[in-house]
C-alpha cells in the first residue's frame, strides 16, 4: 500500500501551504516574464553562473570540463558577481576555454538573466541570496541549478516552492550531490521492496576538523566597497549592512548569512538519506548545538540533533567543524539494517528474521565524481525536460530538518512542524 505522506503525494500537499505562506500579492501572483526558450536539436544548453567564488569557480571548472571531454555539449556564457575582481577572472577564464563563444560579464543579475539565448543559470551565491535568485531565474524563463542549502529560511522555500509550480515544468536542481551516489538510490530500493521491513530509524553523521577552524577563507586587504565591490548589492534582501571584510569572505561562519553544519555539511547527506526512507515530512525535533572549539564562529561547531516524522521515524543527525571522526550511516529496520558505506552498502538481518545471524548481503557501488554527475543530471534535465535527481519538493523536505535543528539547537527546546499548515512553533 502507498504510504499517505510519501514523496508521490509531496507535492499536492504542499501547493495549498506553499500559497497560504507567502507574504504579499506579489509573491503569490508569480508571473514568468519572460516564455522558457527550449533547446534545439543540437544546440549547445547555455548556462548563465552568478556568483563566482570557492563554489562557483568549482561549477564553473567542471561545467567547462563537461563541455571539453564531451560528457555534455553546452557553453558557459555568461558571468554575474558584485566583485568586479572575480568577474573578470572568470570571463576571462571562459574566453581561454571555449573559443568562439560570446561571453558576457553583468553586476546586476537581472540583466544576465534577461538574455535571451541563455537557458539556464547556477547560481552559486551567499544563502541570503539563494530564494531570490532562483525565483528570478525562473520569472525570466530559465532553468536552475541551486547551491544547497536551498534557502536561507524556511519562508523563502514556499516562495520558490510556489514559483517552481506556477514556471510550469520549470528544471529545478538543489546542489546536493550525494544523491547522486548509488548507495542511496541502491537504498531507496531496499526500503520500497520492504527487504527492511518497517524502517524505524536512521543515522547520518558528517564532520571535519582543522586546528584553525572551519570556512576561514583566505581575505582580500584591499578590498573596500565601491567601484571593484558593489557591497550594497551583495547584502541584497537582507537590506544594507554595515561593511566587513570578514563576514564578506567567511560568511558560512554568521548566522545572519547562512545556516552553517546543517546547510553545509549535514545537508550533503540529509537529502539522500530523505530521497532513500521516503518518511513524509518532519513533526517534531529536539537538538543540542554549541561552540566547543571555535568560540569566534557564531555558528555551531558542533550540533547533534533527532528529528521525528509523521510515521515515527527518527532521523539522528550528528554534525561537528571539530571532529572529523563520523558514525556509521544506516537505516534501520525491523527485519534487517542497511549500512551504508562510501562506496558500498550491507543489508544485515536481524536475527529474528534470519536462520544464520552472518546472512549478509552486501552490494559494491562504485562512484567516480558526484557532483559532476549531478551537474551533468541538470544539463541533461534542462535539454530533454525528464526530471532531475534533486528537485524542489525534495529540497523543501530538507529545509523543514534544517529549520527544526537549528531552531532547536539554538533555544534549547522541542520545536515541531505541523504538514497540514505549515507552521513552526515550540514546545
């Protein structure tokens, strides 16, 4: 029997909430702009990047990779980043790697996405600015491809929940590339065919350590606001902030600009681990967090945190910039747990349900490069309109464990999440 709240029904639930959500007319009177342009037979996929820093010169690099091995035929051809420094850096670098091509260089991201040959854009931005982007891209006819966390803020995931519906069938991509490791595609099977029986629980734990500390970005002197920095349009929706150079360069460590473990590390195998359960949507968690080695980060270096869904299942969540030491990713069932390794996975009975206790079955999944294939998933999705791996509805199941653990983590206190309104509120 299909289950009630599993991801086939996602999606019909949330529209209504997604709606009731949303702050003005504005929002809720979402409008493309401008008519998605397909790709032609033959055509090469156009992509637009804006923001073209740590992770942006990474997409940028094994976009262009793609391209000059021949794994997809597309052009990066066009750059957008309020740092006139890295925007030429990266014109440039397109020019040198894809002769023939126009490139483009925009301050203002409007104005890219308002070229007409382009069909998509990633965008590779600061959290605050993720919602806007995106939502953006889409009121201009293209396709996105997302850098996790999806939003900075539950609230902005309905507005892009809302518009992702209203583009039609509108290629949405959260850059959560571990989806694309068999292990949990090889898991979400296991759990459907019932090899697990009833899955009552689940552990992923993810950590990295360094005597500095985490996300210390090498920073610019003599970079100030003004003709080389629009530092006003990089603050963009969250209003005019007073300048600094560190939160500039090392903004992952504010809580202002981002949601630090949880939408940085835990998120690589949070959304995986959601795709492979199929549990519906989170009700309730309970987290602890603290600063137990960094003391100049804001955010946590360390957050342990149990999150329960409308079945019962618990999800535990174990993140740390302290240690980077993880515990055994697994699903567990009644009948037999799935240990899910880096590059296999071992389903083991339980001995009520077994005659030999050693009665392990264990499948080898290699894997090669993730995140291009997830890239290369996109690309694809953007060409022939089959869906792509990590898609918004997905994304918002993420957001909702992002927003619990952290609100918890913060307060101290239970927090839950009610799937018929869409509310947060403590216990």
């Amino acid at each position: 029997m299909s289950k009630s709240y599993s991801r086939r029904h996602l999606l019909a639930r949330l529209a209504p909430i997604a709606q009731d959500h949303l702050l003005d007319d504005a929002h809720k009177d979402f409008v493309q702009k401008v008519p998605r342009r397909p790709v032609e037979r033959g055509e090469p996929v156009r992509i637009g990047v804006v923001g073209y820093g740590n992770m942006g010169g990474g997409h940028v690099d094994g976009l262009l990779r793609a391209r000059e091995d021949g794994a997809s035929n597309l052009e990066v051809a066009a750059v957008c980043d309020v740092n006139a420094n890295r925007r030429e850096t990266c014109g440039a670098l397109l020019r040198e790697r894809q002769p023939g091509v126009r490139v483009t260089e925009h301050l203002d991201h409007r104005e890219m996405y308002a070229r007409e040959d382009l069909h998509a854009i990633l965008v590779a931005t600061p959290e605050h600015w993720h919602a806007t982007h995106a939502v953006h891209a889409l009121e201009f006819g293209k396709d996105v491809y997302l850098e996790k966390p999806m939003t900075l803020e539950l609230e902005e995931s309905y507005w892009l929940l809302h518009a992702a519906a209203r583009a039609n069938d509108a290629i949405v991509q959260i850059g959560t590339q571990w989806l694309m490791h068999p292990k949990f595609e090889q898991a979400r099977q296991l759990v459907e065919s019932g090899a697990l029986g009833t899955v009552v629980s689940s552990i992923v734990a993810f950590g990295r350590n360094s005597k500095e500390g985490e996300w210390l970005y090498p920073i610019d002197e003599t970079l100030e606001p003004g003709e080389r920095l629009d530092w006003e349009r990089w603050c963009g929706p969250l209003g005019l902030q007073p300048w600094d150079r560190v939160v500039y360069h090392r903004w992952r460590r504010y809580r202002k600009y981002s949601t630090g473990i949880l939408g940085d590390i835990l998120s690589h195998l949070i959304a995986p681990m959601l795709y492979a359960i199929d549990e519906g949507l989170p009700v309730r968690c309970t987290a602890h967090g603290a600063n137990m080695v960094d003391f100049e980060m804001e955010n946590h270096d360390q957050v342990v945190g149990h999150v329960e869904f409308e079945s019962g299942h618990v999800l535990t969540a174990l993140g740390s910039t302290c240690n980077d030491r993880g515990a055994p990713w697994m699903i567990r069932g009644n009948r037999a747990e799935l240990l899910l390794g880096r590059s296999d996975a071992r389903l083991v009975p339980q001995s009520a349900w077994s005659d030999f206790e050693d009665e392990t079955e264990k499948f080898t999944l290699p894997f090669d490069d993730i995140q291009q294939d997830l890239r290369i998933d996109w690309v694809r999705a953007v060409r022939t309109r089959r869906a792509n791996r990590s898609g918004v509805e997905l994304g918002f199941q993420h957001m909702v464990v992002v927003e619990l653990m952290s609100r918890a983590a913060r307060t101290g206190r239970a927090w839950r999440f009610d799937p018929v309104t869409g509310r947060m509120f403590p216990e």
